[in-house]
C-alpha cells in the first residue's frame, strides 16, 4: 500500500522535507518497505544539507559533532531509563542531547532552550532534526511510539546506533533462544547483522525470533523495527534485566562500537 497524498517521484523530485519526513512516517506505520527505502535516500541527503547552517552554532552551544551522543526513546513513559543512560553518556566525557535536557559535564540544559530550530516545527520533524545532529546514538526501545521513528530515521542516515531493551528475561539457553541471540552473561546481543557477513544469507534469514526465545519480540517493540537492527551493521540490539549492566555496555559503544558484538 502506497502513500498517495505525496506520491513518491514527487518527494525524489522537490526533496522536500515535510513531505518525506510525511511518507517515512506512513512507510512506517504502514510498514510498506519500498517506500521506506526510496525515501531513505531523499532523508539522508535532506538531513546532510538542513544541518549545515547549524553545525558552527551547536559547536558553540553544545560541543563538537563527535562529542554529542543523542539519546532517545519515549521520555513520557521511559524518562527514568533516558535520564540513567544521559548521565552515563555525560560520565564518560561526553554531550548527552534528549528532546527533554541536553547532559553536559557542567550543568543540564533544556533542548528547545539551547537548540533554537526555525519557527514551530512539527514534534517527528523535531525528532530527525535531533537524530541529524549527534554523531551516535543510544535508543531505549521498550515502548514503539517515538522510538520507532527515532530509529528509522538514525537507519536512514546510518548513525551508530545501540538499541537497548530493558526487560526481566534475557537469555534461555542455546536450544531455547534464537541462534542470533548470544549471551555475554550480564546483556544479550543481537548477533545476526554480523553472522549475516560471514555467511550467505541475509540477516533476516538467520533470525529464529519466530520459532525461538527472543528478549526484543517479547516487548512492545515493533518487529519492523527489529528488522532495521538485523538489516544494518552499523546499529546493535542488546537486552539487559538491570540498568546497571548498562555501564560497561555504553561505555564500549563510545569507545569502540564492534566490541558489543566480539
């Protein structure tokens, strides 16, 4: 099923920004994958160029480009998760953005205080404005409603990207879990990316999620989601039971992104 208030050659052709930030959306909702990746290419090149004329004033705001880390998720419903993960950022030398507070080794400021983008904008077109202008990013993906988007758009411009799920049950064994689920005794990762570049098949083929134990489909995270992790080697899915084992995990994302999965 196809959008068709904005018909796709008329996004390519203006690369309008509403109108593509629109169509992702619906691709999305809609889970029409054609689409999804026709505008992927129109989003990156639109978040390149909408940029520019901020980089020189975030550099003098908030910090060099390397250094800010954007940290998303619904803050409505997982703040409690989104500030831990902010501060550990912050810990660690680094600018911590969220769409609420801007985490830096000083003080916390407030985003729309510090980051004035022109006139009212829609929430989504806010949420890729943000997306665009960190240099990694680390998604809490318990609840679909912004992470979701969050993530399709970080997948459009091939951010690094660690997606984190919080929940009680991780692991069950080998036999049990799907063969792409590897246990690193305090989080399990999402391997499939990554054995997809040793092997023949596509990620989605190896993944067992439907006939095996998987932490990420048995929360609310949309599997069209889990599919933008098994399709991109740039972006990682752990699972973890207690926050505290987020320390070592987002510590070795900003240091070296491949060592959560070696």
């Amino acid at each position: 099923m196809r959008t068709k208030k904005y018909p796709l050659s008329e996004i390519v052709r203006k690369r309008s920004m509403p109108l593509a930030i629109e169509a992702f959306k619906n691709s999305l909702l809609l889970n029409d994958r054609f689409c999804r990746h026709q505008v992927k290419d129109v989003l990156q090149d639109l978040a390149q160029r909408w940029t520019i004329p901020f980089h020189e004033i975030l550099n003098q705001r908030i910090g060099p480009f390397e250094k800010r880390i954007g940290i998303f998720g619904d803050f409505s419903a997982l703040w409690g998760y989104i500030d831990y993960v902010s501060r550990l950022v912050k810990e660690k030398g680094y600018i911590a953005i969220t769409a609420k507070n801007i985490y830096e080794k000083v003080e916390t400021r407030r985003t729309k205080e510090s980051i004035s983008i022109m006139g009212d904008i829609s929430s989504l077109l806010y949420s890729f404005f943000l997306t665009a202008v960190v240099s990694k990013a680390i998604v809490i993906e318990n609840l679909p409603s912004t992470a979701q988007f969050e993530t399709a758009f970080l997948d459009a411009q091939n951010k690094e990207t660690l997606g984190v799920v919080i929940t009680e049950d991780i692991y069950r064994g080998a036999r049990e879990s799907c063969m792409c689920l590897k246990d690193r005794k305090d989080y399990s990762v999402c391997m499939a990316s990554s054995m997809a570049e040793t092997k023949r098949n596509k990620p989605a083929e190896l993944c067992s999620a439907n006939r095996n134990f998987c932490p990420f489909k048995g929360t609310q995270m949309k599997f069209s989601t889990l599919e933008i992790y098994l399709e991109n080697n740039n972006m990682y899915l752990v699972a973890v039971n207690k926050l505290e084992s987020l320390v070592e995990i987002v510590d070795a994302f900003l240091r070296k992104s491949k060592r959560i999965v070696h």
